[in-house]
C-alpha cells in the first residue's frame, strides 16, 4: 500500500487561519513543511480518507489527482473533515475527464446527512448521479475494489465516530484519526485481528502537551498507551510503521520537537506531501 498525506493539521491548520501568536507568525515566514493543512490521505491513489476544506490546495499544491479518488473513507462530520460542498463541483462544465467519474463514499448516517444538506442546492442530478453514498455502521466489514474495510468506534466529539482498519492483499493499515484512546468495544474488536498490521496514522493532536481533560484527541503518550495494547494483541511489531500526524498549532510542532518525537517514541512525524509505502 502506498500512503500519501495530503494534510497532517488540526481543524485549524498550522498556521492557524486568524491567529497572531508567535508560533503561527513563525510558521507563516518560514513556509515550507510548517505549513499544515487539514486531514486527508490517500492510499494508492484512489482511496482518500476524509475529504476537508483544502482538497483544492492539495491537487493545486500537491499535484494530487482526486478525480482519481474512486472510494471515499469518511471518519466523521466535521467541517475539517468532510467538506461536502465541494462536489457540486465533480463533473459537469467543472470537471472534464476524470480519471474516475465515479465515487463511492462511505460513512455513518450523520455522514450522509451532510451529504445531502450541503449539496441539495446547487448539485445537478447528472453530477450527483455518479456519486454514490453508502452508510456504514460500526465493527461490520465492507467491500470494494481490492479492499475490505471495517470503521471501528472512535472517541471523539461527533455522533458516531469512526475510525478504520483497511485490508488489501494480505496488508493492513490502521487509520487513527479524529480519536482520543480508543474506546474499549474498539480494543476488542482489534485483539480479535489477525495478522499483522503494516503501518498505522496516530492522531497527535496534543504532541507533547497531556490530554488527560479532554478525550476527543491524542498526545504522545495516548498513543504509546493505544500502541502497547495493540502490541499485547500481537498486531504491531518493529517493522509496522508509525506515522503521527493531526498536529495542532496549540502544540507548537517544530522541526525540534518533532525530531524529539520520532527519538523518543519510535514514530515518524507525517507533514504535508509525505509518502510511505509498506
């Protein structure tokens, strides 16, 4: 599998759109790889996990082809997330020759909703013809193309959460992100998984900074908690790959602190445009 992270930011992005403290100044006249916009991957090029506001930027940026997207894993509502007005714009005198005129998204109910909330107004029945909405529910499998899928329950501050476990040709990715520690029906779930996992993407929203007040996101040490479980499970050894990404600007991600991250916990610190293939 090949992993593309388009956006490894907050729902705020780095730096954050209205804010003067000195982190985000710093970040706005350094540019380059301290430029962070919102979520999404892709996996092989035609998986995209989440769709945000800045689709845009990473196909202009990035050079990523979404039109190639044929499946779209979507873990939760939020704007930053699931930016559903934009596909009013995926065909028609807006998009000529895709590479994929379809798209399959997949997500729970309140997923769906916004779906259809977002582009009831403006989306022509030829362009929303070719976009297919399926509902998920958790802890059941689904298939498409080359994979099987399963969204797992998250803790995080939506309706539903999800998070995903992606299976293809005998590989598994695990995508942690929006979520704080696991809930519990999750860890079980996982300690029934067989095989090996290849490479899994930790929300690392808090980085260093304790996360005991809140539980909709991950620090450092949530994450080596959630990764020993997993470990106990027989799920991760020394060549999984660990990716950490979901920064917030509140946690002040420079190359230093992030350099000391990958040291002491074993993972590699995602930025915008990276690739890993597993």
């Amino acid at each position: 599998m090949k992993l593309t992270y388009l956006g490894t930011g907050a729902a705020e992005g780095i730096p954050s759109l209205f804010c003067q403290c000195d982190y985000c100044k710093r970040a706005r006249a350094q540019g380059g790889r301290q430029i962070r916009s919102r979520s999404q991957l892709l996996v092989d090029g035609e998986i995209s996990v989440d769709f945000p506001p800045d689709a845009f930027y990473h196909a202009a940026r990035l050079s990523a082809d979404l039109s190639a997207v044929k499946y779209l894993l979507v873990t939760h509502s939020h704007m930053d997330h699931f930016y559903a007005h934009d596909f009013i714009l995926r065909g028609y005198k807006y998009a000529h020759d895709m590479t994929s005129p379809s798209l399959d998204i997949f997500g729970n109910a309140e997923v769906c909703e916004v779906f259809r909330e977002c582009t009831r107004r403006e989306l022509r029945e030829d362009v929303g013809e070719r976009i297919r909405l399926h509902e998920v529910k958790a802890f059941e499998p689904f298939c498409f193309g080359e994979y099987r899928a399963t969204a797992l329950a998250a803790s995080h501050s939506s309706r539903d959460p999800f998070v995903y476990l992606l299976e293809k040709s005998g590989k598994k990715y695990l995508h942690l992100t929006d979520t704080g520690v696991l809930p519990e029906a999750t860890f079980e779930y996982l300690s029934r998984v067989q095989g090996r996992i290849g490479a899994i993407t930790l929300d690392c929203t808090f980085l260093f900074d304790r996360a005991d007040f809140v539980r909709r996101h991950m620090g450092l040490e949530d994450n080596a908690y959630v990764l020993s479980r997993l470990k106990e499970y027989g799920l991760i050894d020394g060549d999984t790959r660990l990716v950490v990404t979901h920064f917030s600007h509140n946690s002040a991600p420079t190359p230093s602190r992030l350099r000391r991250a990958e040291r002491e916990y074993g993972v590699i610190a995602a930025y915008d445009g990276m690739t890993l293939e597993f």
